[in-house]
C-alpha cells in the first residue's frame, strides 16, 4: 500500500461478487482507484456462484421500481459487455405456458407489464408467453470476468480479506481492518458484502436495514436421452417466488430449481431432503422427459433478503463516506452492470471526481472462461456438500 498519499484509494469495495465486481469495473473503467476486497479465497464462492445464471430481461419486473430500472439498464449493457469479456452466454430464450384460466389471465397481465418495461415477449393463442431475450451464462465466470476487467483498468483485488471494523478518521478517510490486521484507508467505502452487508452497515453505526439468507436449492441433470431442452421453462409466479424452473446450462446440464426457504443461519449451504419432493414434481410437470432421471448433483444458494426492504441502493445516513448496496436478491446477476453505474452517481454525489467511462479491457481473457477447471455447478454442489 501506498504511504504518501492521504488513503490507499479512492474507492474501497467490499465483496467481490457479481455486484462487488461489477462496480469495482464501473468505478475503474471511469478513472477511480479502488481496491475490492472479498472475504473467501477467489470471488464468486457466495451467492453469486450457486444461482440459476440466468440472465433476465426484466419482463415480469414491476414497473418504475429501483430493481426493475437496473435490469432494464443491464439489459441494454450486457450484449456488448458479454461480447467484449468473452463470458459464456446461450440465448436460448424463455417461454411461460398457462395451466388454466386463472393463470391465462395472469400472463396476459404479464404480457401488459412486459410490454410497459419495452421488452418484447410475444404471447400465443396456447396460453404461452414467449421472451426470446432471455438467456443463460456461467455466472462465476461472468463474475471472475468483470473481476479480471477491473483489475486490467488498475484495480487492486485483496481475497481472504475479512473485514472486521470500519473506522471514521480525523481527516475525514475510513479504515477498514481485516481480522488478519491488515489496513485499507480509503476516500469511501461501496458496501457489496451481501449477507454480510448488514454487519458492515453496523460497524460505522448504520443499523437502517436487516439481511437474512433466503435459500434457493437446485438439482442438476444430464439431458434426457432422445430430448433435449432449449429454452428455459418458467411457471407462472406467485407474489412471494417465481417458483421452479427448468432450464438448460452453457454445459450441457438441465437444471431445476429453486426453492425458496427463508433461515437464520447465513451459512448453511446445504441442500435439504426435502428439496427433491418439493422441485422434482413441479419439473417433470414442466417437463416430462424427467420423469425417470435423478439429479446426478445438487447445491443451493443463499440470497441476501432484506427485511423489509429490496434493492437498497444509497448513501448511508450514520456515516456519508459508506454507500450501501444491499438487499440484491435473486435478480443480481441480471442487475449488477446497472447497478456498477448507478453507483458510480452515488459515489460523485458524495464528491469523488469521475472521468469518462473508458473502453473495456479483457487483455487476454476472451475465450479462456469457457476452460474453467470445472463447471460453476459442480463447485457450488461441492460447498453445499461440505
């Protein structure tokens, strides 16, 4: 670290996950200096390594909210980014089928609601709702991509940095100390630590918001013998989940999945007995060439669920040098370049000068995401099995 300079950075960013590295890129690309930090040993081993990697459109997103605003904004600033960081993508596209009256005329709402956010779906005399924009990617290697960009436009990445307190100087910078003593002295602090974020948000005496891990597991499938799935199913939602989905991966696999159970613990990753009875018989009803198979895998990620509260995306009012962005769910992978953008207007809002956004770098990054050691599911069932 730098000893002759008023803080190590301008910009300290905690939690390199898929949001974490999206905005420590956004903040880089426009001239910042930020160093990100994330507790594990490599990003991506949290939430945003363990979900569906699905990237939405925001076609069943209720209109004129924060979340729905940023998928919509990533949306128009993914094509390029996915193009440029040479990430994994299948756009396969999505379809929602009616069962019965009552949920025909809830797509058709869906329909109505899509076409207020300006994405195309186009629904079928069958009671089927297509939305041939959604697609599917690696999301750990999308996560490591943005990382690997973020490090090229000179950021710095500290892993195994655990934080352990945040401390308000005399000169107006923050500290922020890991449990193994080492020091980051910083202009501001962006708060990304997912089921964490309620803690750091305490350690500069934010109480304002609570996290609590809400579980979504899933079992993993090779493709049924003569059939083969193309395009990501979606049942039709309910108000508290967008329940069980079958989908196809980057790999080969058929995922379904998930549930949605609400705990205590934020690190119980495991995958619960009951998970199969509760997504096998909804999946083979979605699709019946799963009547037969067993899932040859399984994990469950930990979403951080606000109390009360989704998408808290501002300045903190216990310390203006901190913005939180907590309260990311299900939708991050979706949301996080627009988030990485609106971010960086919180950050000049508190009076740190930004340039222009430069070009994105991948260095020699294209095409070598697609050879990672072992797929993004397998080592997420793998954590979930410890």
């Amino acid at each position: 670290m730098s000893t002759g300079r008023t803080a190590d950075c301008e910009i300290a960013v905690i939690g390199a996950g898929v949001v974490g590295c999206a905005v420590a890129l956004a903040l880089a690309r426009r001239g910042a200096t930020v160093i990100l930090m994330e507790a594990e040993r490599e990003p991506a081993l949290g939430a945003s390594g363990a979900n569906s990697g699905i990237l939405h459109t925001g076609f069943d997103s209720p209109a004129g909210e924060l979340e729905t605003q940023l998928i919509l904004r990533s949306a128009e600033l993914r094509g390029a980014a996915l193009a440029t960081l040479g990430v994994p993508v299948v756009r396969c596209g999505a379809e929602m089928r009616a069962r019965d009256d009552g949920e025909a005329a809830a797509v058709s709402a869906m329909r109505a609601g899509a076409q207020a956010n300006g994405v195309e779906v186009r629904e079928h005399a069958d009671g089927t709702l297509e939305i041939p924009g959604e697609a599917v990617t690696d999301p750990a290697a999308y996560t490591l991509a943005l990382a690997h960009s973020a490090q090229l436009h000179a950021a710095q990445m500290l892993t195994s940095f655990r934080v352990s307190a945040i401390e308000r100087t005399s000169t107006g910078t923050l500290l922020v100390r890991s449990e193994d003593g080492a020091v980051v002295s910083a202009l501001v602090a962006v708060n990304c630590a997912g089921l964490q974020a309620d803690a750091m948000a305490r350690m500069v005496g934010d109480d304002s918001f609570e996290i609590y891990p809400r579980k979504g597991e899933f079992l993993v499938f090779d493709q049924p013998t003569g059939s083969r799935l193309e395009r990501i199913l979606l049942p039709v939602p309910t108000k508290r989940t967008k329940g069980v989905l079958v989908f196809p991966t980057v790999d080969g696999k058929l995922i379904a999945g998930p549930t949605a159970v609400d705990q205590k613990d934020k690190g119980d990753r495991s995958v619960r007995s009951e998970a199969r009875n509760e997504i096998l018989p909804k999946a083979r009803t979605m699709y019946p060439p799963l009547q037969g198979l067993e899932p040859i895998a399984a994990y469950a990620g930990l979403r951080p669920a606000g109390r009360g509260v989704n998408y808290l995306l501002g300045v903190s009012g216990a310390c203006p040098r901190l913005v939180n962005v907590a309260a990311i769910r299900s939708t991050g992978l979706s949301a996080s370049l627009g988030i990485g953008e609106r971010v960086c207007s919180l950050v000049e809002s508190i009076g740190v000068a930004l340039g222009p956004e430069r070009e994105l770098l991948t260095g020699q990054l294209a095409g070598r995401l697609t050879a990672l050691p072992e797929p993004w599911w397998r080592r997420a069932a793998e954590r979930a099995a410890r």
